[in-house]
C-alpha cells in the first residue's frame, strides 16, 4: 500500500498555530506512507495537481489530506483522485483546521493533536475499499404519517406542489388532538 500524506496550511489559518512542516516530516515514517508533503493551499488548482502527479509519479493508491473539514473540500479532493485515475473513495481527509488550529491556543498542543489525527487518517484509509456511485430510480410520492393538524397541513403543502401524497392515520377520524375539543380560542368554533 502506498499513502500520500498533504498538510495545508490553509494561509496562515492551519500554519499560524501548527507546524504544518514538521506534522509532513512525522508523516513521512507512518507505515505506508510513500510521499508526505506540505503546501499553501491544497485545496487551490496546483494542490490539486501535487496530489495528481503524486499518484502519478509514486503510484500511490491512498491519500490523505490534513486541511480543513471535509464538508468544505472533501469532493474536490475525490475529483482530484478520480482525475488522476484513482478510485475517489481511496480519500480520507483530517480535519486540523476546526479541530487544533482554531480551537487551541498552544502550539506545541495543536501540533500533537494534528499529528495524532493524521496519524487516525492513515490507519482508517488503510481499510477503505473500491466502491462506485449507483443510480437507483426513486418513486417521488411522499407518505405523511398521522392526519392530525400537522400531517394534514403538510400534506396538503405537498399536494399543492404536485406532489402524489398518502395521507395515513390510525384512528377512525382525522384531525388528531383538536377534532377531540369542543371549541377553539378565540373564535370560539366547533374544532371539528
């Protein structure tokens, strides 16, 4: 197996609290690490070609990139993977930005901890597998579920948006808790 390790420094957002530089120096001796790098801004087109060429070049067949969340850049990465020829779910990203460089004031500290989550990412890409996007088709009805005042008025919010909707309740009559009083503030009007 061979892993690509990335550390951004994301400016100075990762860098102005890790040292972004020797977490890729650590790196470099993980088991299965073959290439550990830094740079600037992964997530930026040229980051994106360092880890292209990598694979490439090193043959590598896992990486991961210690940045920012993965709700932010994790397709991007997945892209660069696939661009490169590799299986896009053979990615793992750590997330040292959100979880050392903005919530520790302690370099030393942050910079552990970094360690300590690429260090996570490594072992967990180790067991990633080959999967593939399916497309399934789907019926677009909506099933609402109870036909008190709340299911009726979400399923009339769906008729109106010409979607098909199926209407189920468990008790003989709708209208759940209000058909069951006698009057409603402040009109005072029968509630069924």
């Amino acid at each position: 197996m061979k892993i690509g390790v990335y550390v951004c420094h994301c400016g100075n957002n990762i860098a102005g609290v890790v040292d972004c530089e020797g977490v890729a120096q650590w790196a470099k001796d993980l088991d299965g690490v073959t290439v550990a790098r830094d740079y600037e801004f992964m997530c930026s087109s040229l980051g994106q070609e360092l880890i292209k060429e990598d694979i490439k070049e090193h043959g590598l067949d896992r990486v991961v990139v210690a940045s920012c969340t993965p709700r932010m850049h994790e397709p991007t990465f997945q892209r660069a993977l696939s661009e490169a020829g590799l299986n896009p779910y053979f990615f793992e990203q750590a997330n040292i930005r959100e979880q050392c460089s903005w919530v520790h004031d302690d370099k030393e500290e942050a910079t552990e901890k970094a360690k300590a989550l690429v260090e996570a990412a490594v072992s967990r890409v180790r067991h990633h597998q080959s999967l593939s996007v399916n497309k399934v088709p789907i019926n677009p009805a909506t099933l609402v579920v109870g036909a008190g005042i709340t299911g009726i008025q979400a399923a009339l919010e769906l008729a109106n948006a010409n979607y098909h909707v199926y209407l189920v309740e468990r008790e003989p009559s709708i209208g759940g808790r209000m058909a069951q009083l006698d009057e409603t503030f402040p009109t005072l009007d029968c509630s069924a």
